[in-house]
C-alpha cells in the first residue's frame, strides 16, 4: 500500500470568542456588523416565494436562507506577551492576532518558562507522546535544563512505550501520575476527557499552589460547567490546543527540523492567571511543539467548535458521507472499487489537496462545465440537510449534554452496576472498508485519487454549512476556518488517505471515536432521505444559495490562512505506526 503525502495548510489556529475573558486576554473593541449572512440584501419577495415553493426542498431552506445578517459579531480577543512578538492579521475584515512560531525562537523559551523547573506530562494517549517529546527536543535546543516528566497511572501498559521514546524511571523523567503532578510547576493534563471527568478532584488536590494547570481541550471546563464548578483559585490554568491530532504534531515537528516554522498550528487560551505568567508560559508551550502560529481563544469556544468539529467535517460527518455515496453509487451500478475511489479516496486526496493549496472555489473551478452542473446539483441538495444536523450537534455541545455523553459512554467501558463492560468495537470490518483495504493496497504512490463533481458538492456544501453555523454563533474566522477546513484537508484527511476512514474512527481520541459512531449515522441518514431524493426528484437549484457560495467572504480569509501555511507536506510513511498504545495492546 502506498502511502499519500497530502497537506498543506498544516494548521491555522483558532482566536475565538468567549463571555469569560482572562485578565490578561483583553477583548478587543468591536464596532462593525458581521455582514455575512447566506443571503445578500437582493433577495426579492419573488425568489423566497419560488424557494418555499420547493426549489430550495424545504419552507425551512427558504427561511433560513433569507435570515438577515449575523447580529451577533465574533469577540476578537487581544493579550499581551513580553516575550513574543504579537502580530495582527485580517481576516474578511476582522482583525486578530497571532505569534509566529519557529525553531528561530527556541531561545527564548527559558525566559517565557520562568519559574518552571519541571513540566509534568500526564498521560500518554494521543497528544501525550507528541507533546511530551516535542517539548523535551524544544527545551534541549533551547538549552534549557526544564525537567519534561511523563506521569502514568501504576501498572499502565504506557509505560514501555515512554521508555522507547526516552523517558525512564532512572533519569527522573517517567514516573507515577500524582506524584508527577505534585512535583510539576506545569501539568499538562493529556489523560482522556472521560478519565478528566473522573479524576479532576484529585487531580487537583495534588496540584502546588501557583502551579499551572495545562490543557489540550477544553472538555474539562464543560464538564465542570455543567455541574456548576469551576478550577480551584489558586493556580493558573491556560490552554494550547495543536490543530491537529497527536501523530500530526509529532510528525510535521520531526519533518520541520530542517525548515523553520513546519509544524501544526495551535489555539491558546488563559482562563485563570493567578500570577501574570500564564500567557507568556502558553505561548512557550505553543512555540515549543513547534506550532507555527498560535492564535487567541477561550476554553469555552475552543471546546464547543472542537468537539462540535470532530463530529462534523473532521470526521462523523465524512463518515456517513461516504457510507451514504458509497451506497448509492454501487447501487446505481458503479463498481465497488470505483465507488470507493469516487467516495472516500476522493475525499481525502484530491478535494483536500485542492482546497489545502488553493480553496474551496478551486474544487468547483477543475471541474468541466458537465462536472460543475454536478456539483451544484450536489451542493444545493446537500447544503440545509448537512446543516440540520450541524445545528442540533452544535446546540448538543454548548449546552453540556454531548459533555454529559462522552462521560458517561467512559464510565461504560468497565463493568458497572452489576453491567458488562461495553468499550468500543472496530467499525472497519464492513463491506465498504475491506474494499477500502484493496483500493490502497493497489493504489500508486502518490495517487490522490480521481475528483468526483457529485462528491465534491456534498463534502463542500458539508464545509461551507458547518463554516455558517460556527459563524451564527459568534465565533471567529481563525477558529471556523481551522475547525471547518484546516484541521480536516491537512491533519486527519491524510491520515484517512493512507489508512481509510475506519483507521480514524477506530483510532483517533476517545471523544472524537464516540462523536463518530453516534453522529455519522446521522448524516448518512438524512442526506439519503432528503438531500439524494431532492435530487433524484429533480428538484430545482437554490441560486441564492449558489451566489452566496461564490461571494462569501470566508473565501478571503483562507486566502490569508493560506499564505500563513508552512512550505512542507505532511507526510504518512507506510509503516508508519499512529494507532494509539491502548488500542494497539487492546487488540493484541
């Protein structure tokens, strides 16, 4: 099987909005409307009366379509550094701020970590092995003598794993997790949400006054929010979230060595600052895994557009995406390996490399003038569907019951009340995936498959939905661009390339695995009742949905993303191993 080097924007990361700013996260005055609604104002009374007539499939469509402009503008966060250099960008007239990264920086890195004197890295499960290592390699350039510590629960099988990757007992760098986490100035908590939610109280108990508390997600505030709790008062607690999973970070770090800046962008977030030092020391963080840009967010956008993406574009919705085309295609008579390639290989080869280097519209513009009449067939079908269930997930995860689900889906995988224990099964023994296990097997090198218009107009009417939907709600063109586009087209998607969807579903974070499995049949669904029978009944295009695809103004902003992207590809190596310790000796 031959391995597919696709990616390019490795990595914008998000600025988001939030109402609980940080002291040293400053919101930036904002005076202008958000002006980008699905509609422009020319919208006349004639047209919306032919839409809700059904050329849009649905009364809702037409409603929806002729909503006014976003009344509710994304809060642009500023902060202050005094160590890193603070840079404004603008995007679809907004301004936000960033701090490029580098190895060039490196040095600087003892100074922004003041104080620190050791960095306790809990957990070795997706980020952990990434960020443990990124950080080790980063503090020994920057001739830095910061202990990185791993902290594994007693008799995990983790253990063997950080000893290969250069941690051990002996030199003081692997060792139990509370006593990890007492001796540490900076715990990185990289446990998986469930077990957060499980442990939060004695984890923090065994925190050091001042200490700051790290996070790669912000699942945990969520949870403590929907229990009306909040982080003890007496240590700072940031977060720096790579857009990109574990295997991403560690990959484009190693193959950034040798060009300055290669790596997976990140967001940060200051939640709590009981002394000063937790935007300078998030930022240390960020620069050290090697992100080249880091943006501002807060933990509560970050976690409702993060889980609400996993289980979108990044990986439910492509899920049953290609469950429902790939159905429909060999049902309509195409081969089986042909519907594959059509489908998935399509996908995550050429779509995402089309729109990783040159946009959304560059999709539609390779077509021939038969293909594009396709893809708006597709899109315009597609469009609403994909954003009715975008919606509810979006609506799930901010008020706390998506939270609730994961927790209680974790407590669900040991024996419980007299119950058996349900841990999550493989999905990649289906028909669909083992022709998938052929289709790579005989793939090229280098092929990234064919660029199929009916696939490519649901898979971007998918993207431009979940773009609208993270829009209405407040949040900002770094954080929507990256969770509805970046983090797909170059950190999973080229993952799903080499190794297939399934390899994801079955992988990838326990959060992210359980969004899949419960929101992929939900796509597949309702694209298959409503968006393949609007077009199987030849219902008519939505051209005020197809103008404004063409004149949104997010196209500008990846503009800008794009010219931030690194110069380097993600690479997959075929023997390359990202399956997640736990899962590997799980099923051995």
């Amino acid at each position: 099987m031959a391995a597919a080097a696709t990616t390019s924007f490795s990595t914008l990361a998000p600025t988001a909005s939030s109402s609980a700013a940080s002291a040293s996260l400053k919101l930036a005055p904002q005076t202008l409307g958000f002006n980008v609604g699905f509609l422009s104002s020319k919208t006349s009374s004639k047209s919306l009366k032919a839409r809700s007539n059904g050329s849009s499939g649905s009364a809702l469509g037409a409603r929806m379509v002729s909503a006014p402009a976003i009344t509710k503008p994304p809060t642009l966060l500023d902060f202050e550094t005094s160590v890193f250099n603070k840079e404004k960008i603008n995007l679809a007239g907004y301004d936000e701020y960033i701090v490029r990264g580098g190895r060039d920086l490196f040095h600087l890195l003892p100074d922004a970590f003041k104080g620190i004197k050791q960095i306790g890295v809990i957990g070795w499960g997706s980020q952990g092995p990434a960020q443990a290592q990124n950080l080790r390699d980063s503090l020994v350039e920057a001739k830095s003598d910061i202990v990185v510590k791993i902290g594994l629960r007693k008799g995990s099988s983790s253990f063997n794993e950080a000893r290969g990757a250069g941690f051990s007992e002996e030199n003081g760098t692997l060792g139990d997790i509370y006593e990890t986490i007492s001796g540490s100035d900076l715990v990185l908590l990289l446990i998986s949400d469930s077990a957060q939610a499980d442990n939060y109280e004695k984890i923090f108990s065994h925190m050091k006054p001042n200490s700051i508390l790290g996070l790669s997600h912000g699942f945990l505030l969520g949870h403590l929010q929907s229990a009306g709790l909040d982080f003890p008062k007496n240590i700072s607690v940031v977060a720096v979230c790579p857009k990109g999973m574990g295997p991403s970070v560690r990959r484009l770090y190693v193959q950034g060595k040798e060009i300055n800046g290669a790596g997976i962008n990140a967001s940060f977030a200051v939640h709590q600052d009981v002394d000063g030092r937790a935007t300078d020391v998030a930022l240390a963080w960020s620069v050290a895994l090697g992100s080249p840009f880091t943006f501002a967010t807060t933990l509560e956008q970050e976690y409702k557009s993060d889980i609400f993406g996993e289980r979108g574009i990044l990986l439910g919705a492509v899920h049953g995406i290609v469950e429902s085309l790939f159905r429909r295609y060999t049902e309509g008579g195409m081969s089986e390996d042909l519907a594959y390639k059509n489908t998935v290989e399509c996908i995550t080869g050429n779509i995402s490399k089309t729109i990783s280097t040159q946009g959304m519209k560059a999709v539609y513009e390779s077509l021939t003038e038969e293909g594009k009449k396709e893809f708006l067939t597709a899109y315009s079908a597609s469009y609403y569907p994909c954003m009715d269930i975008l919606y509810e997930c979006y609506e799930d995860v901010a008020s706390g019951s998506e939270i609730r689900s994961v927790v209680l889906a974790g407590r669900r995988f040991y024996e419980k009340e007299g119950l058996p224990a349900f841990p999550m099964g493989k999905i990649d023994q289906t028909r669909m995936w083992k022709v998938g296990e052929r289709v790579r097997a005989s793939r090229p090198a280098g092929d990234l498959g064919p660029l199929y218009p009916f696939t490519a107009g649901v898979y971007v009417a998918l993207m431009m939905a979940q773009i609208e939907v993270l829009r209405k709600k407040g949040h900002s063109y770094s954080e929507i661009i990256n969770e509805s586009l970046i983090e797909s087209v170059d950190s999973l998607n080229p993952f799903m390339h080499a190794r297939g969807v399934s390899f994801m579903v079955d992988n990838c974070s326990t959060t992210a695995r359980l969004g899949s499995r419960k929101w992929a049949p939900r796509f597949d669904y309702i694209l298959t009742q409503q968006a393949l029978v609007a077009v199987d009944n030849g219902s008519p295009l939505n051209q005020d949905l197809i103008s404004n695809f063409f004149e949104d103004p997010v196209h500008e902003a990846v503009k800008v993303c794009a010219e931030l992207r690194p110069t380097i590809d993600i690479s997959v190596p075929v023997d390359a191993d990202f399956v997640r310790p736990e899962l590997r000796q799980a099923s051995n």
